[in-house]
C-alpha cells in the first residue's frame, strides 16, 4: 500500500472515528476550524503563557517522531494488539499534525526530516540526545517533542535529562494505542505534549513525560501497565503536574541535577561500557553474575527482591565488588521505596541506587563509568543525580 492510500485510508479511519463519538467531529475532519470555542478550550494554554517566556509570536517547537505505537495506524479501530502487522506505515509528523488543526492556535511546529531515529541502544540514545542538544542550543526552536514507543520511553527521557543541557522545554510522549484506534490516546498526549513545551513553567523542568493528561519527571516515571492508559507514573513522590484542559498547572519541581546543572557532555564522552542488570528470583542460581562479568559487564545492577538482598548471588556479588572487577549497585525489584546505605546485604565497595529503577540505574550507572569507576566517586552520582 502506497503513501497516499495509506494517508487516505488513516483520514477515513478518523472520520469514521468522530462519527461514531470516538473522537470530536473537528479532530476527526479536515474541515474543523480552531477558532471554534470548544476547540479553543481544549487547545490553549493561558493567553499570557504564549509571549511572555518566549518573546513575540507562538513559541516554535521541533516535533521529532520516532517508532511506537502513537504514529501506528491498525487495519481497523478495533486492530488494538497487533497493528504491528497491519501492513500500513507508521505516520509521518506531519500527517499526526494533520487532524489536530488546535495545534496552529499554540505553536509553530516544524517536523524532523528523515526516516524514524533508533532509539534501541545506548549510542542510539547519544546521538537523538546530541540532536536535541543541536536544536536547543539554536535560537528558532523554544521546546522539542519527541515521540517514541513507551517500551523504554521512561529511559530515553532519563538519558534526556542527563545529557541534554538546556533549560528549554524537552518533552516525552507515546500513547498506548495506534493512532486510528477506538478511544485512541495518541492525538490527545500529542497536544498536550505541545501545550506542555509551550508553557514557560516546563522550563528549567529538565525531561517531563506528558501522558494521559499528567506530567511526570523524567527520573521518577515509569510504565505500570501494559495497556491501559493511566500506566505512566511516578511511584512514591507523585507526578510534577496537569495537562488539563484550562491550562497547565504545575505542583512541584525536580530536586536531582539535571540538564543545565548535569556533568555529562556528550561531546567528551568516551564510549559507553556494557552494564548488566541481574534480576533476583527464588531461582536464581550462583554464577550468574560472574557470568555478566565474563561477558563483558563494567557494572552490575542487581535488581533485588525486597530492599535490595541479592539471594543466591549474594557471595559472588561481594567477590565482584571487592576484587573491583565490576562496579556493583544494589536496586530492588520492588518498584518504590529507597535503596540505603548500611542494608542487611550492604557491603563496601557496593554504590546503592537510592530510589531508581533497575534500569534507569544501569543508565546512569552506563554513563558514570564513561568517567569513573571508583565506588565512592559513583555513589556520590548517584546521590546527585
């Protein structure tokens, strides 16, 4: 099936969609207006919010769009779990900009050229982030949205925060369903994700992930559920704020260095060693973790059960870290709560991951090693960060 057909087929989809009350008429034809009031309601942030943070004029975002499930389109409205397989090619931005006329009223939006960037790997990573580094540093774009799969979503808006040092708007979205599914979440995070890029407030935020109407800290967010839509969230100390439909309100800041205030400049970063995550079960088995170092590990997350005990492992874990062969960081499988200090499975020589995910721990743990692998240097990041 061609563009166009494809193009064709996508608007048809979302016709089909606003007739049957699944999205409004307006989003769902080409002939809706912005200027209606209903429209405006749901579009516009504070007229204030518009110049005073950005000089003249609406502020200029950069929309980069790559693999996911927001820019998928099913064989019908119903092709909710494997529209992977439909046969249709993903959405362009400029085609996700198409039903959604609100956008002109708060933003001019230019759309990154090129096919979808990978977002796969670490190195992947540095090269979107270097990217966004270019972008804002540059005086023609205010904010950047980025779209991506919520896979691993919450990972790329934390090596965000990490690496891209700017005080501009950097937002995060996805959706958990493809773009012409029934009751789609696509359209609406994507509109928001603009509105919260065209907020003054969102700067100096660092990375925010914008979803189902809620704004989350890049370091804290993670994906809870599978398929619903409220799955984005930030255990234990909550989400930074609203994307309702008045305005966005935010109710906190960011504590952690990040962004401006981060150490991490990608221009002088070497290569990113190899970290493994070593997840705890009852059946775990003793040579595991060896088995990570031998294949090439600088660092071991060990993602343990409770606060932080690594089970079966727990006497190769201390021979690892005392014979300094890998740096090792205990997390837990838990989900909340902090990782401390002095635990009943805490040796010298180990770093703890305070409140990170496993994975967002081997991460930073990734990046650290780029500059030092002595355990108190790495703990002192992990602290900060």
């Amino acid at each position: 099936m061609d563009e166009y057909t494809s193009r064709r087929r996508f608007l048809m989809n979302m016709t089909a969609l606003g007739a049957a009350g699944g999205v409004s008429g307006p989003l769902a034809s080409q002939e809706g207006h912005a200027g209606s009031a209903s429209l405006q309601m749901v579009a516009a942030a504070d007229p204030a919010d518009r110049t005073s943070a950005f000089g003249k004029g609406l502020p200029r975002i950069h929309l980069i769009v790559s693999a996911g499930t927001l820019p998928s389109v099913g064989k019908d409205r119903m092709d909710l779990l494997r529209y992977r397989e439909s046969g249709i090619p993903r959405l362009t931005g400029a085609q996700l900009l198409e039903p959604l006329p609100e956008v002109a009223s708060i933003a001019r939006v230019t759309v990154e050229p090129g096919p979808p960037p990978d977002n796969t790997s670490y190195d992947a990573l540095r090269k979107l982030a270097t990217r966004v580094n270019e972008l804002l540093r540059g005086p023609d774009v205010d904010g950047v949205v980025y779209i991506q799969g919520t896979n691993t979503l919450e990972e790329t808006a934390y090596f965000y925060n990490l690496t891209v040092r700017s005080d501009k708007p950097i937002v995060v979205t996805g959706a958990q369903r493809p773009y012409n599914g029934l009751s789609t979440d696509g359209p609406i995070n994507l509109l928001d994700a603009i509105r919260v890029a065209c907020a003054p407030d969102t700067r100096g935020k660092g990375a925010v992930v914008v979803l189902n109407g809620e704004i989350n800290g890049a370091r804290e967010v993670t994906k809870t559920d599978t398929y619903h839509v409220q799955t984005f969230r930030s255990r234990g100390v909550g989400i930074l704020g609203y994307a309702d439909p008045d305005r966005i309100e935010y109710y906190r800041t960011p504590h952690r260095r990040h962004t401006v205030k981060s150490e991490f400049d990608l221009a002088a970063l070497g290569e990113i060693p190899h970290v493994g995550i070593l997840y705890v079960h009852t059946g775990t088995r003793p040579g595991e973790a060896e088995a990570m170092v031998k294949f090439g590990a600088k660092g071991l997350v060990i993602a343990g059960s409770g606060a932080g005990s690594p089970g079966n492992v727990d006497k190769e874990v201390q021979a690892i870290a005392k014979e300094r062969r890998a740096v090792v960081v205990q997390s837990s499988r838990v989900g909340e709560g902090r990782i401390v200090r002095h635990n009943n499975w805490y040796w010298p020589g180990y770093v703890v991951a305070d409140t990170l995910s496993p994975q967002k721990a081997a991460l930073l743990l990734a990046l650290v090693l780029t500059r030092t692998s002595d355990p108190g240097e790495v703990q002192r990041y992990f602290d900060e960060y």
